[in-house]
C-alpha cells in the first residue's frame, strides 16, 4: 500500500469526525491543492474536526500513525498560500466547523471565537445585537477567520489593526493531543481571563501565533468602542518623491496618538488594480503597465503615485483637533487632502453631480478610490480587495469570486521598514525595480502598522493560466523577498512556499528546532511551517517510531 | 566539603569575571539574603559578569558543577523579594555592571539598554541630551533595572505604563549559555529590530518574561513623546460605595483612547502611609488604623475613602476636550475633581497662600497628595513612594533609605481585576476584610493598567523587627492570595515566598515543566522561579549529572 499509515489514521480519524467529515475524492483534494501561486505539495485527505475534544482525538491519531496534518480555520490565507500545506503529504484538518460565538461582553469590549468564526459572521453577530463595537477587519474575504489571521499577526485598518496585539486567552490543543489554555485562562474561572493579556508565568501566546507548535482553538477578540465620530481622510503626493516628506510628516501624529490607527499610503498601481483589471486593449497586450500609459491612468483616477488614506476616531472635538494637526502636518508635502464622513456620504449620494458644480470636487471619483478601504475603516469585512486578484485576467471577476479556483496568480511578499521616509523610499523603490524588472507591475501598500513600523504589501498578481508564468512569479518573488532581506527589511509573514527562509543555522533556528523537538516528537503538527524541522530528538524519535510500527503490526 | 560542587565553580568564575567581583563574605551575603519579609533561602555566593559573554561563560560554568544561580538586574524587585532567590543554595548572578545605554533614536522614540539600567539612569540620559522624550517610570526606586521591571512585567503612570507591552528585541542567554535575540533582530541588521514586537516566526519574548527559561542581557523600551501640554487630575470619593460608580465612569473614557494612561485610584489608607508614619501616638500604640482615627486623618489630609489621579496628554484642545468628558464622565460620581498643570505649580509655589484666599483651594494640601504621583505621571522616576515602606516603623525613614536593610515589613500581593465597578468592590471590599482581621492597614491601589484591566496592589506594611509580625504578615499574605484565586482575581506577579501558587497538576504546568526540562536540563536558573521545576527528562538528566560527575573526579 502507497500509505499504510494514512490508511489506518484515516479508519480512527472516521471513527471520530464521522465519514461525511472526511474527505478523500481526488475533485476536493486537487481543489485544495490550489492556491494563487505555484505549488506542489499534495493533501491526501481532508478531515474536519468539530470540536476541541474532536481536535485532540484526531492529533492522537497523527501521532499513532505519525501522518502528518495541517490545520486550517477557513483557508484563506490569500496570497500567502491559501489552504496549501507547508509540505507535502499533509491531511488538511479543516476547522471551519467548529464556529461557534462562546462568549460576548458589550460593557468590556470583546468576543470570544472558535477557528470557523469568520469576519462575516462577527460582523452580523455584532450587527444583529446592535452592538456599539466595531470590529477590525482585514482586506481579505470576509470568510476570513478571525483567528487564522490572528494567528498569522495579519493586520487591518481600525485603531485595533495589529490584530495579534489585540488578542488573548488562547485555548490550544498541543501537537501530542494535550490542551491548555494561555493567559489567566489556565485559571479555572478567572475573571480577567479574557481581559489580560500575560497572565501570570511565562506568557505563551506568541509560541502559537505563526509557528507549529499547537492549534488553536479559541481566542478572545477584543473590540473598539464605535465612536461618536469618525472621518476618513484622503490626499495625493503629486510626485513620487515626496513619499519620503509625507511618512515623516506623519510619524509624529501616531507616534503621539493623534492618528490611532493603521493608515494606508497605496501606490498609484496597487490603486489602478483595486478599481480596474489590466488595460490589456491600451496596452496592445504588452505588460508591465508603465510610462505614459501609467500617467495617463494616474490622470483619469486623479490619482498621484502615491495616495494615502486613514480615518481619525473620537468626539467632534478631538476628530477636529486632529483633522487641524494632520492638515498642518501635510502641508506643503500632499495636496488634495480631503475629509469623508457618513453625512458626506449620503450627500453624495444623492446629490454627488450638483455638488461637484459647487465644489469643484469631484466627488464620485473620490469615493470610487476611497471605498475599498473606507469600510475597512470602520471594521466593515468586505470583498472588494479580492477583485484586485483578477487584475491580469482576460475575463471579468465573477458574481462568485474564487482567486483559488479561477487562476488568480498573487504572491504577497510583506517587508516591514521603520516608520520613516528615508527606509519607505528606499524600499519601495528597491521592490519596484525587481517587479517591473520580471515583467508585473508593483503594486504596493504601506500601511503604518504601529507606531514605529510600515508593513509594506508587494503584490504580484499575474494570470496563473498563461503558461510560465507561475514560474516567472516565483523567481521574481524570491528575488524579491531575498533583496528585502539582504537589505534588512524582513517580512512580517510568509507565504508556504518561503518558508525556507526560517531555516538555518544558529542559536536561533536550534531553539526553534529544540522546542519543536519537545512539544511535536514525531514532528505530525504542519511540518515546515515557520519552524525548521526538529533535530534535536532525531534518534529517540526514530527508536520511538520503530516500537510505534511493531505496535501497529503486532 | 559542604558545597564541592560550588568550590569548583566559584573557581572558574572567577577566572571569568576576576576575583573583585566574586562576594563570598558573609556579611554581604546575610544583606543579600534579606528582603522586606521573612525568607529562608541563602545564597553562597555573588557573582558579577560585566558581559553578555561572561553571563555565558558563568552558565557554562554553573551547568558544569550543577551550582544554581540566580539572576538579577538591580535586584531592587520591593515587595516581591528584593535580590532573595526563589529556591535555597543558588548563587546571586548580579547583573548590575552591565549598564551601559547601546542605542537610542529620538525621531523613532526607543532606547535600547543592557540589565543594570537603572530608571534614574535612563532620567539622566535623556535629561542630558536634551531629548524630548519621556521614559515611564514604577513607583519602584530610581535605582531599579528597566530590564528587571519589564520582565516582571511591572508598570509604571504614563500611556507606556504597562511596561512588557512597550519592549521588544530581547538578548537573552539560555540557561545552558547560548545567546539568542527575539523578534527581527535575530536577523542581522534588520532594520525594524527594536521597533516591531513579533518578529518572524514564532514571537518569544513572552517565554522570557516571569521565568527561568534564560537571561535577558539587552532589550529595547519604547519612549513616548513629550505632549505639547500635559495636564494632571485628581478627584475623591465621599463614600466608600461610590468606588463602584467612578470605575465604571471612567471605563469608557479609557476604551476609546480619552485616558490613555494607568491611572490609579488610591484609598485612604494608602495615601495616608504615603504622606506620614503610622500615628503611633494617637492609637496609643495599637494597630490596625481604623475607625474614628482614620475619619480624622481623611478630614485632616483632606482625602476620600477613594482617591483617583491621573493625567491628560495631548495637544492643548485634546487636553481641554479630554477633561470636558472626564468632567462628564464623574460629575455626580466623584467630588473636587481638580486640574494640576506645571504653570498652576510654579504659581502655587509662590503664591498658596493668596491663592487660597481667592480660590477657597488648599492647593498646597492638594500638592502634596497629588505630589508623589506627578512626577510619576510625566515618568519621572521618584523614591518618594519608597518613604511608605517604613510606615509602621518607630523612628522616621533615613536619608539613605534601604527597606531590605532597616526592617522594613512590606508584602505587595496584586491580584487582577476586570476594569468593572462591581468587581474592583468585591476584590477591594476582600482584601479589606481579610488585612484587617490580620492586624494590618489595608492600603489598596487599583490601576487601570489596561483599557480592560484593573490591577489591584495590597500592600501589607509591617515592622520586621516587631516579633512575630513577618509570621503574622506571611499567613495574612497566604489567605489573601487564596482567597483572591479562589474568587478569580489571579495576580499578575508573585512573590518569591508565593511562588508556590504557580505549580501544580494539569497540562499547563506539565507543559512548563517540559520547556524548562528542554532548556535547562540541569535546572540550574533560578530554580523554583515561575515555573515548577522540570521531570519529564528527570531521569535522563540524572544520568547525564552522573556522567558529568564521573568526568569531574576523573
């Protein structure tokens, strides 16, 4: 037999989720097997637990049939690799069942979520109680899960954007089947354990956030407040180099809390291919997109090379006092600095072409920039990013977007640089030059993540049905992802085929392996990803192995 | 020979680090093993590498002869244990040489220090550059370790008050002597290095924090910058039960980001063993403080049974709204809400007494209470608070004041609360009960350490040189941290009498024990510290120890 061992969990992993949870026909298991990019690593089964106790039986049997699994909450990680496996021969445990809301509280601010929890369904959660908390939404589907992002330390626009910063009380089963809880929650019935972040010992949280270390399954939320009042703003740097000014400019105002949450400065193509899918008529079919025909499109959007936007949050009166600051701030370094709120909102949308004859503003083509994100502002979950995966296709998104399905090519690389403009420029500059070198055209979106940094997103999206380019893409990324290294700019995150760049020598690397050793001897739990491969135990776990077959023989 | 296995060592460390910085004198050892309560562990000998190398060469050398060492910065961790280790035999790894200041940047506000960097230190550096940046300061000594604080994850007055949440880009050296950096900055020349916290791949910096899982020897805090203006408040309660109301008054402000920093709220007893002695001659020698007398020390300083500050940090116009809501917010609720600002207090300073003829506000009463916590506010570190430690002494505190030394009783137990009316009631309402029935003055503060949290201090204040008072202080300690488990409201710190509430049966200890047995198979770091002593390798780590031996005598 091909694989006896995965023949046997398979039988137990029945015995415990139930057949019509366990999937093995080729259809489903070739879907899965696809993301946006290249890849190779193949899924034998899909198993889909529906509980924690399910989780623990089904990481037993992994470990009595050493067949490794890979646990996903609802498979969207866009760009990063989807549901794909960081290696190969991984049974996909799939948690989107268990998606249960288990605990609320509107006074203290959070919620409490199992892995199927999606943005879409926090959201309608918190809209169907008339919740004055808003939730922090990332770009992604809203069937994103709340807590794969987190765990990936993906981020959002609301003052609450660094999601993992936001999060605590972790339960998580660990590799052998054992389960704890993180934070004060490993106190029976303690009442700040949904509140405090690093309990009492050593604070475990970040060992389960972008590791293999353990699968977690819930995490407390926490949530903002909705505001009396919120304004999104929106301005344009007339030329590229005053990107520089611009970062500087605003690094003081979140620095000291003027500007509470993660703005955004997108470049004019990451803009182009969040309203539009690639000119392909203009262009004659050539790619990449650039010179006059850039400008010429920069022109028609009214967008600038670089383009910015952010919301401000508070009373009337602080909302004013920073809307005065960031004006005085931007002076002189962005033009066209505007402000947007729900009453503009509505005007416009009655009276969008008068009011244009009053103002000069042409409102219409500011709200088609600025809605992609001015929900996201708010913690509204939205699809519209997504479309900008179809941006090379020859064919127009679908009522039903699927990037996975319909060969979206997009690879995100996400160099984080310190928050200044001297390290932005320079950057940005450095991922431009790979990408149009390699033929796509470099999206890019600086968001200022904390007060200190700017997680930068390099998009290559490419149409993975042109034949090689899958292949060009690759190269280029890798290109790409080692220069921002070599240069000092390191990815927050990585995609399942980069994962390569965690391993190596070192102290690091071997405490990595050392822990990974400890908690996952037979080494079952999504091997590859973010950890190198334990080391340490090699032998002992070998001997282990070898009794562990004469069990299952005899 | 009584210490065989010391001998060797305290040789070969001072081959690494010269014999002038090895303390076998018995003298110097008695002072080390004393802290503000009764303890019962010795310490053989002190040792101070000046290095990150010689901190790994001293574990090298402690893992060889099996001698446990226990770490310390400045060793000033009042209230919890001072320099006393958690478990008897271990060797003082005192860390207090290396404090030199390696990094700085005033434009992305983070300085980065080595463990004997002290808060006044730090003051004076950033005093001296004329820096516009303000660091955040516990009510601890000037001469406690930033490091030391940050990994006990202690807090301070300021919107960076709660320290562990401000720091990134730990060295650390493992309890077997390999160094490793956290974060970014295990990559060489990452930029972000001390300006993001999770790094790539797992993020560690919670391991390291509250254990004895390695030795952290650098670290970069994160500095706040200077408000254009910078205004502090302060308000009472008449009543004991208008506690409940403030809290949940000021929950709000603190969720949306009004009140940006931990603000405290103090009762009676502990403003009072701030400003003077215990009234010796009033209770006619007895104790606890209470009844009648206490009224007459309320109306005589002018306090409530609560008493709250805090500060306001902004811009002038985010100043003046943020009061305008707190004003909204107590009105009703608290009493003689008052404004404090540096310009009131060169006016005061001159001019009290008209002042007060004017305005009917005994400023100067006010300034005295407000006074410990001002400075504090704007991260000035302060030995004022230092003064309580000698409340129930019989003579008045010395210039040069040293609790550890003049017998000063202090224990601070710090349970959890949610940032809830009802529960800073109920916890407070308990801790009360319970120090009274024992004989001591319940001086309680809550700090709204977090949007969601309240952290509860309980200090039991006592004369170590009454008899029978450390006995009396340590069960009433005992009962205390009980009895808050029991009913939830678990601390965010031990002390190093108590660490004993933190083992235990079930997973998450087992997990402990396990990571502790990987990284320190020896058990040579701070033994009993946090973590429950390892026992899954017990038996291979015996060999091992039986191996070494075996090379030792041969």
């Amino acid at each position: 037999m091909a694989f006896p061992d995965l023949q046997m969990a398979l039988r137990e992993w029945t015995d415990v989720v139930g057949s019509a949870h366990v999937t093995s026909d080729a259809e489903s298991l070739r879907a899965a097997e696809r993301c946006t990019f290249g890849t190779e690593n193949r899924i034998p089964a899909i198993v889909r637990p529906a509980s924690r106790e399910q989780v623990q039986e089904c990481l037993r049997v992994a470990n009595r049939w050493q067949t490794p699994v890979y646990p996903v909450s609802s498979g969207k990680n866009w760009g990063y690799g989807s549901r794909v496996p960081a290696s190969d021969g991984c049974v996909l445990l799939d948690l989107s069942r268990m998606n249960r809301i288990l605990d609320f509280s509107e006074e203290l601010a959070y919620v409490t979520v199992e892995p199927g929890v999606t943005q879409e369904q926090l959201y309608t959660f918190l809209k169907e109680r008339g919740s004055r908390l808003w939730m922090d939404a990332t770009g992604a589907s809203p069937q994103c899960s709340l807590i794969g992002n987190a765990m990936e330390r993906g981020f959002g626009h609301t003052p609450y954007g660094d999601h993992f910063a936001y999060i605590c009380g972790l339960e998580v089963v660990l590799p052998e089947g054992d389960a704890i809880e993180t934070g004060f929650a490993r106190f029976a019935d303690s009442k700040a354990a949904p509140l405090y972040k690093w309990g009492l010992g050593p604070a475990l949280d970040g060992l389960f956030s972008q590791s293999n270390f353990g699968i977690v399954t819930r995490m407390t939320v926490w949530l903002m407040p909705e505001p009396e009042y919120f304004q999104a703003y929106y301005f344009r740097c007339e030329s590229e180099g005053d990107l520089r000014a611009v970062v500087d400019a605003l690094r003081p105002l979140r620095l000291n809390g003027t500007i509470r949450s993660a703005s955004h400065i997108a470049n004019d193509y990451k803009v182009i291919s969040a309203l539009r899918q690639y000119p392909w008529r203009e262009t004659d079919g050539r790619t990449p997109l650039q010179g006059d025909l850039l400008k010429h499109f920069r022109r028609e959007m009214k967008i600038g090379p670089w383009n910015g936007s952010g919301a401000l949050y508070g009373t009337k009166a602080q909302v004013r006092e920073a809307r005065r600051l960031l004006r005085r701030a931007l002076a002189g370094k962005a033009s066209r600095l505007q402000f947007l709120d729900d009453r503009m909102l509505r005007i416009a949308a009655r009276f969008a072409k008068p009011y244009q004859m009053i103002s000069g503003w042409n409102l219409e083509r500011t709200l088609a920039v600025l809605k992609p994100v001015y929900g996201l502002m708010r913690g509204v979950p939205t699809d519209h990013p997504l479309a900008s995966t179809y941006w090379r296709k020859r064919t127009s998104p679908p009522a039903k977007m699927d990037p996975d399905r319909d060969g979206c090519g997009l690879l995100w690389c996400s160099p984080v640089a310190p928050n200044d403009g001297a390290h932005a420029e320079r950057l940005t500059d450095l991922a431009a030059e790979i990408l149009l070198r390699h033929g796509f055209e470099p999206a890019i979106s600086l968001t200022v993540l904390t007060e200190r940094t700017i997680a930068c997103i390099v998009s290559i999206a490419y149409d993975r049905d042109v034949a090689g380019e899958d292949g060009r893409a690759r190269t280029c990324y890798k290109e790409l992802l080692e220069a921002c290294f070599r240069e000092g700019y390191h990815s927050y995150r990585l995609a399942v085929s980069s994962m390569y760049a965690m391993v190596g020598e070192g102290t690091y690397p071997d405490l990595l392996r050392s822990l990974k050793a400890t908690l996952d001897p037979w080494n079952i739990l999504a091997p590859g990803r973010y950890v190198p491969d334990g080391r340490f135990h090699t032998v002992s776990a070998q001997t282990a192995a070898g009794s562990a077959r004469a069990v299952r023989t005899a």
